[in-house]
C-alpha cells in the first residue's frame, strides 16, 4: 500500500504536467485542444530521436524541446485561433479543427516513426534505486516527480508573481473586461497557448520512461488522461490540476496494483464519477477562493 501511494504521488506530478497545459490553454482561450497529447507525443519522440542519434541526455532534450514547440506554439496560434474565434461557433469549429490538427501530427508521426514502440533503454537516470520512506524506486520516477514539480511552480509563479501572469488571470476571469482594461488579449493568449503546448512537449520527453514507450497514436489517449485529470481539478483553473493529478496518479498505481484488468478504464471512470458528483471539479471552489 504504501509503495502504491508513494509512485502515485510521483506518476500524479507527472500527470499533473501533462494536463497542465491543457487546463492553461482552456483556461484562457475556452477552447479544448484535441491535439494536446499529440505534443506530448512529439515530446517524446524528439527525446528518443536526440537521443539516439547524438547521445543528448533527455532532460536537456526536455527543455529544448519546450522552447523550440513554445516558438511553434505562438507561429500556431496567429495562425489558428483568431480565425477560430471570429467564426459563428467557435468552440465547435475549434474541437473539429484541432481534432483534425491531431490526426495529422499523427499521420506524419506514423510516416516518420512506423508503428513501432519506441524507448530509451539506457539507464541515463542511474540504475540504483532511490529509497523514500523505506520503499525503493526507479530514478527516472523520482527524477521525473522533481522535474514535473519545479515546472508547476514556475507555472505558479508564472501566473501569481508576473505581469503577464496578472495579465494572464485576468483573461481567464473574463476576456471582455481584460480587453476594456487595456489588455492585449491577444499577446496574453498568445503565450499562454504556447506555454500550454510547451509544457506538454517537456512532458513528452519523459514519456518514454514513465509510460514505458513512445508510438505514433499515443496522443488521444493522453489527451483524454489529461482532460480527466484537469476536469478533477476543476477546468480553467490550472492550480486545481496539481489537486487532480495526484488524485489520478493515486488511483492509477492503486487500481494497477489491486484490480490491473480495470486500471485502462480509470480516465473514464474518474470522468464519469465527477462530471455526474460535481462538474466543476472536485476541488474547483476551494481553488478558486484561495
């Protein structure tokens, strides 16, 4: 049990990553991308390709792969969304448009990569276990929870101790009165999408160790975990996905330690249980009022 709870913490962390940039882009542009996990796809095979063609560790491959998909990020937004946004039904066209988006990353990734698995299989982590609490763990797991950790709080920072972060806030409260302030709503949504795809690109570089392996059709799958894990937290509300990616990562190392057969029905159920409890997040209220 309690090495359950313990990798739950440390997978929760590392799926609170994943759907971070997802809830961030929600947040401000009220819009779900469909092609979020097909980032963090693309995340990972840049991390396996550096890898294996020069040796580059992943975690610099993490943050280069961040900044080079952040620069894609604010290319894909002036080119998408106020032209989405300028359209009779925006939230329809922008599903359709990014569910589109996602099957041609995917088609390319297939053309590019094949079908196959593929891993690091080196221990670039170490091959010693890290002990917590007497219970011995894979580095990459721990290194992993850290790494995921420190790029929450810069989030955090990011959102509660900059300018643009202020700025950022008030978009999310409501695009109208940021825009009758003076604020440049469209730079702010700007960043913040590309951060969101960013985030999910420096996750990807890790997937190749926490989710045993990177294929070409992973990114609807992660895109669904992401959209569970924010959805717990409470949607637009990117400090609640900390509160539901722990409880996701708990769960998950639970359910595959005591009921394995049912843990890849776990995104589902989880947003069955709370869309039906309480749809806007379990701890959506308390978030908010902080």
């Amino acid at each position: 049990m309690l090495y359950a709870l313990i990798a739950g913490v440390l997978f929760g962390l590392y799926y609170a990553l994943i759907g971070l940039g997802l809830n961030l882009t929600f947040g401000v542009l009220r819009m779900v991308n469909l092609a979020h996990g097909d980032f963090v796809m693309i995340g990972g095979f840049a991390a396996v390709t550096a890898f294996s063609a020069w040796h580059l560790h992943p975690l610099w491959s993490l943050v280069l792969v961040a900044v080079l998909i952040f620069a894609v990020g604010i290319a894909l937004y002036y080119v998408l969304v106020p032209r989405i946004a300028a359209t009779k039904d925006p939230e329809m066209i922008s599903l359709v448009l990014f569910f589109g988006l996602s099957q041609v990353i995917e088609a390319l990734a297939v053309m590019r990569f094949g079908n196959n698995t593929q891993s690091i299989y080196e221990p670039v982590f170490g091959k010693a276990p890290v002990s917590i609490l007497g219970q011995p763990f894979p580095a990459v797991w721990v290194v992993s929870g850290l790494v995921s950790l420190l790029a929450l709080l810069l989030v955090y920072l990011y959102l509660y101790r900059t300018r643009i972060g202020y700025s950022t806030r008030a978009v999310m409260a409501s695009r109208e009165e940021a825009e009758v302030s003076g604020i440049s709503v469209h730079k702010v949504s700007a960043i913040a999408f590309a951060i969101g795809l960013g985030l999910a690109a420096a996750a990807g570089a890790l997937a190749p160790f926490m989710l045993g392996g990177i294929t070409p059709d992973l990114g609807v799958g992660l895109t669904i975990t992401a959209f569970a894990v924010i959805v717990l937290g409470s949607l637009g509300n990117p400090v609640g996905t900390v509160a539901g990616g722990l409880i996701y990562g708990i769960a998950l190392m639970l359910m595959q330690t005591y009921l394995p057969s049912w843990s890849a029905l776990l995104p589902y159920l989880l947003l069955l249980l709370v869309l039906l409890v309480k749809p806007s997040g379990l701890f959506g209220r308390q978030v908010r009022s902080a």
